[in-house]
C-alpha cells in the first residue's frame, strides 16, 4: 500500500490525493506538520527527502519525491487504460 505524506493544504500534495482515487489505487496518508511545526524539515523526515519538500509517497518502499515525477509514475503503474499518461502517442501529452 502507498504511504503519502501528506500536507492537507498543499496543492500538490491534493493532486496526489486526487489521482490516487481516479485511479481507484488504496493509499494512506501520514499527516505533517508542516506549519507551524516545521515537521518536515525534521532530521527524520530529512532522512525520506534531504531537500524536506512535500508530497513524498512510499510504495512498498520505492520512494519518490517531487508532484509531477509521482503523477507520471502513478499513472504509468495503476492506469491500465493509459489514459492519464499516454505513452503510445507523444502528441497527446
């Protein structure tokens, strides 16, 4: 199962979010404190992503870091249609 920490008022962190459910694909989400706690620049998170930015997921412990590298690669694992990363036809991305 998928792991995001997750900021509830992070844009990016919402497009994961939502990606995630169009797809149908069971998550769960571990709450940072990002403000005012500070929590993901903590020496423990800054062991999951030294650059201490969100959204991060872990899926069965591959772990990326950065919104827009996740999207493609939720996409391209748990999209069996191919709609949401058409990899066959360039001109439609």
């Amino acid at each position: 199962m998928i792991t995001l920490y997750d900021y509830e008022l992070s844009g990016n962190c919402y497009k994961l979010r939502l990606l995630m459910s169009m797809l149908g694909v069971e998550y769960k989400t571990l709450p940072i404190d990002f403000y005012p706690g500070r929590e993901h620049k903590s020496e423990w998170f800054l062991k999951i992503n030294p650059l201490g930015q969100l959204p991060v997921i872990d899926d069965d412990g591959m772990v990326l870091r950065d919104a827009q590298a996740i999207l493609v690669y939720l996409a391209s694992k748990y999209d069996p249609t191919g709609r949401w990363y058409p990899r066959e036809n360039p001109h439609l991305l």
